[in-house]
C-alpha cells in the first residue's frame, strides 16, 4: 500500500479569510480587490478531499484570528475532511510557536501524533 505524499497539515494563527483585510486600513499597503481577496482566502478553498488538517490559534490571539481559525476549522470538517481546531492556552501569535519548539509542547504533540497514524 502507497502512503500519500501528504499526511496532513498543521496551520497556525493563520488568516484565512482575506475579506476583512481588503475592507481596513492594512489594504492601503496590500491594494486587495474583492477578486483578489476571495482569490487567495483558503475559506473559500477547501479542497474536495484532503489529509488531516489541525488548526492551532493561540487564546491571547486577536479576537478576529481566533474567529478566523475557528471558522476556517468549522469549515473543514463540514466539508467531510479529518481536522479539527486545537486552542493553544495563554499563547499569542508570537509564542504559540514555542509549543511546536518544545518537544512536550502542544503542536509538537500534535504534529507527532499526525505522524504516528
């Protein structure tokens, strides 16, 4: 038996919905269209099938990347695909990374337990 390329996926505080961006004052800089915008957010992307997905945000996050994780989790487990939203306790977007440093640390169990299916 073949095993995929691609086990699985672990993001982290990530952005997945680009809307909100293109509608304040960060799109000064960027200059997102509504074309650009839907274009390159992974909400709007979900593949038809996929391996596991993890999705990490840190509880000390800004409430709209703990909404965004929350959602773009909710969306792929709608669609049928193994995932499903891990909160990070007392982390932000800056130090949810020390967790997947630290061999004993949240996302490094996770990313392990991904490996070890």
């Amino acid at each position: 038996m073949l095993l995929p390329a691609v086990r699985g996926g672990l993001v982290i505080s990530g952005i997945y919905d680009l809307e909100p961006i293109r509608l304040n004052y960060l799109n000064d800089k960027l200059g997102l269209d509504e074309v650009e915008a839907a274009r390159n957010s992974p909400l709007l992307h979900i593949p038809p099938m996929a391996g596991e997905l993890v999705v990490a945000y840190g509880t000390r996050e800004l409430p709209e990347l703990c909404r965004q994780s929350i959602d773009y989790a909710q969306a792929w487990v709608e669609r049928n695909l193994v995932g499903h939203l891990l909160r990070v306790d007392g982390a932000n977007h800056f130090t949810i990374l020390e967790t997947l440093a630290d061999p004993q640390g949240v996302l490094a169990q996770a990313f392990l337990a991904m490996l070890c299916v």
